[in-house]
C-alpha cells in the first residue's frame, strides 16, 4: 500500500483541484462523434491529448491477418486502416514496479433515434443536476479519460511511477473488441495487470456470460397484394419463431439460474430480438423475412448447448406448420463470439485494488458480474489479470445517456491511488 498516507492525501486533493478540467475534458470528446467504425476523428483528439503529457503516444492500426491467428477472433465487418487507428500512451516507469494497463474504448454505439433525445442531443456534453449527457458520457469516454487524469495528476505531483503505465484508447470494443483490445494486446501492448472503467457503478466486475448473436431467414411466396391469398407471407412465419424464441428467452431464465449474475440485473441470461427485416415493398407479399438476436449464457452452460436450445426452439415452430417444413428456415451465428469471462477475486490484484478503493471511497466496492461482454476477456489469453470498475451511469445504448460526474471523480481519485501503489512511486 502507498506507506505515506499523507501522499495519497496530496493525489486526492490535485484531482478535486483540477476536477472541473476534467470535466470540460469530457464534454469536448462527448461532442465529437465516434460511432463505431467511425473513431477516427476522436481517435486523433485522444492522441493529440496523450502527447499533451509527454507519453510515448502510437497509432497502432490493426491487422486482419494477425488476428486471424488468434482463437478469441471473429469478423467483425468493418475495415481496418490509417483512419481509425488504435491509440496507445506509454508513460515508461522510472524502476523495477509493476505494470499497468487502463483501457478504454473510443467507440460508441448510434444515437438514433436523434428525436428521442431530449438533454440537448447526442453530442451535447450538457452539464446539468451534477451528471454529464451525451451518447459515449458514461458509455465509455468519461472514464478513458478518468485513465488520462489519474495518470496526470501523478505526474503533475512529480510522482512518477516506478512501473509502466500504459493507456490505450481501442476502437470496435462494441462490436467485440477484436480490432481494438485484443489487437493491441496481441501486438505486445500489455502489462502485468488490465483494469477497463466502464460504466459498473463502482463495483468490481470479475464475470460476464457467453454471447453470440445468430439470425433467422424465412422464405415465403411472393404475390400482388390484391391476390395476397396466392402468396405465402415470410412475416407470419418468422413471427411464430419470434413467439416461440421469446418463450424459450423466459424459459432459459427460470432453468439457468446463476445467483452470482442474477444479483446485478435480476437475469441470469437473456435472448433479446434485436432486428425483425421484411418485404421491399406495401403491395406485396412479402417473399422473405429476417431476425438478428443475441443470446447469452452461463459459464457453467456449453455454447453447443445453448446452439442446441435454439435450434430445437425453431424446430418446434417448423414441424407444426406445412410451408416452414418445405421451405426450413435458415439459422447462421454471425459476429460476437464472446466466451464467458471469469477471474478469481480472491487473487491479489483485485484484493489490493480493493483495499485501496476502500480507503479513497470510505465503503468496500462490491464484487459483482456483467450482463454485457467485456474487453477484460481477452486478459486470460495473455497471462494478464483484468477486471473493470468506473463510474455510476444510466440509459446505456438508449437516448439520453449521462454519466454521474461525482462518480467520475471517484473513479478517478481510485485509479490514481491504485497506479501509485500497484506500480509504485
């Protein structure tokens, strides 16, 4: 632990002294778009800022062929060149301490629908009642940049650490982080320890489920409208697979009962619908039909059990119905490939960690799990400790997200706290 209470009492005070920086920090990138693949012109702001500071600053641009040899991989769909690359600032430590990696992730996930939003828009960075809004506000910016200040209020302090500190700001991370933490890591930017601050309430995150995400094709019989009874509709069809994967999301919930995830959002596992894509055109039966999904799962699940739930789900809606037997739908797993991610809270990273966030916080943060998949999955694949904890946020993925700000502070004094011991100073 930091042997000079006092010091940590110095850390405390700079990152309340220079709190409003910050936040002004965060609403310059909150108004520049990042959408995922389309980080590039934020990507550039994060490295500009990272020279700012005097850090070994590098734009890493991911390669495809590299990361096809790694088994986490999966396609991801979005090309990989110069315009959005990832950013990584290297602070070299000045002894034999240990290291650190915070990450955080540059992209963020649509704003649509823009009318929906009511604090000032997607971009807007408004302040107001003590919490930040803006798509990206809590859903990541606010703590890559908590990353930044815990760093430069070290160094600002001349507490330099012993150990290398390393901060990465990834793109794709929402859509699977293949491009972003795992290239980076499998390219050598690693360290002894990864901490990632996304939005968890300043809880300790050490789980996340399996996620996959699968589609449903179904193909009908087009005619005129005005001799619809001639055609077969591809929209009833896939509705009755719709109903039927609906009922096995809930029967899935009541037979994958896992107390440790269930304690974060009241599930264990969840099957959600995400897109339902039908017809081309009003006078027409539609020909075809289509449903995206994602679907979770415990660790104590198999993917190959789960794949099986599904399948037979569909199954049951095929055997009852004469075209669908004839014309058998089409299941394709497509995108996120997402293994379930553990790590032990009893190991001395997290045990540490927890100790110094007890003493900056005044309460011991909870050990908790994931309902989302984590970049802190791809840790175990390099020998590397991971675990996530930022600041308290809300409307994650929807119109009028926000960050709370006091906790953005808090999740910043924690981070700088902890770099000062884990890498010491």
């Amino acid at each position: 632990m930091i042997q000079d209470r006092h010091v940590q009492e110095e850390i405390l005070r700079e990152i309340d002294r220079t709190a409003d920086e910050l936040f002004a920090m965060i609403q310059e990138l909150v108004r520049i778009p990042s959408v995922v693949g389309e980080e590039g012109r934020a990507q550039e702001w994060v490295f500009n800022l990272y020279k700012t500071l005097g850090l070994e600053a590098v734009k890493f641009v991911p390669r495809k062929e590299d990361l096809l040899q790694h088994p986490a991989y999966f396609e991801i769909g979005f090309p990989y060149n110069e315009s959005r690359p990832n950013v990584i600032g290297i602070c070299r430590g000045k002894g034999n301490g240990r290291s650190l990696l915070l990450n955080g992730h540059i992209d963020v996930v649509s704003p649509e629908p823009l009318e929906a939003w009511y604090e000032g828009g997607p971009w807007s960075g408004k302040i107001e009642g003590g919490r930040l809004y803006g798509r990206g506000s809590a859903d990541m910016k606010s703590g890559l940049l908590a990353n930044f200040f815990a760093l430069r209020t070290l160094l600002i302090l001349g507490l330099k650490p012993k150990g290398t500190v390393l901060l990465q700001s990834v793109i794709e991370e929402e859509a699977g982080g293949c491009g972003g933490t795992l290239a980076c890591l499998q390219a050598g930017y690693k360290a002894d320890a990864m901490i990632i601050p996304e939005p968890f309430d300043l809880r300790i995150i050490t789980a996340h489920p399996g996620i996959r995400y699968f589609r449903v094709k179904v193909i009908g019989k087009t005619a005129h409208a005005g001799q619809s009874h001639l055609g077969v509709n591809a929209i009833g069809k896939l509705a009755r697979i719709y109903d039927r994967l609906m009922e096995l999301d809930l029967e899935r919930a009541k037979r994958h009962r896992n107390p440790f995830f269930e304690a974060s959002s009241g599930r264990s596992c969840n099957l959600n619908i995400g897109t339902f894509k039908a017809g081309d055109w009003v006078s027409t039966v539609a020909g075809a039909a289509q449903l995206e999904a994602r679907i979770s799962y415990l660790p104590e699940e198999t993917e190959q059990s789960m794949r099986r739930e599904v399948e037979e789900a569909v199954s049951e809606v095929v055997a009852k119905d004469p075209w669908l037997k004839e014309h058998p739908p089409v299941i394709e797993w497509f995108g996120w490939d997402a293994k379930p991610w553990t790590e032990d809270p009893e190991i001395p990273l997290i045990r540490r960690f927890e100790k110094v966030a007890s003493e900056v916080l005044t309460f011991t943060p909870e050990i908790a799990a994931s309902h989302a998949g984590l970049d802190t999955r791809f840790g175990p694949y390099f020998a590397m400790p991971s675990f996530t904890f930022g600041p308290r946020g809300g409307l994650l993925h929807t119109s009028n997200e926000y960050v709370d700000l006091d906790s953005v502070l808090q999740t910043t004094k924690v981070l700088a706290a902890f770099m000062a011991d884990w890498c010491e100073i």
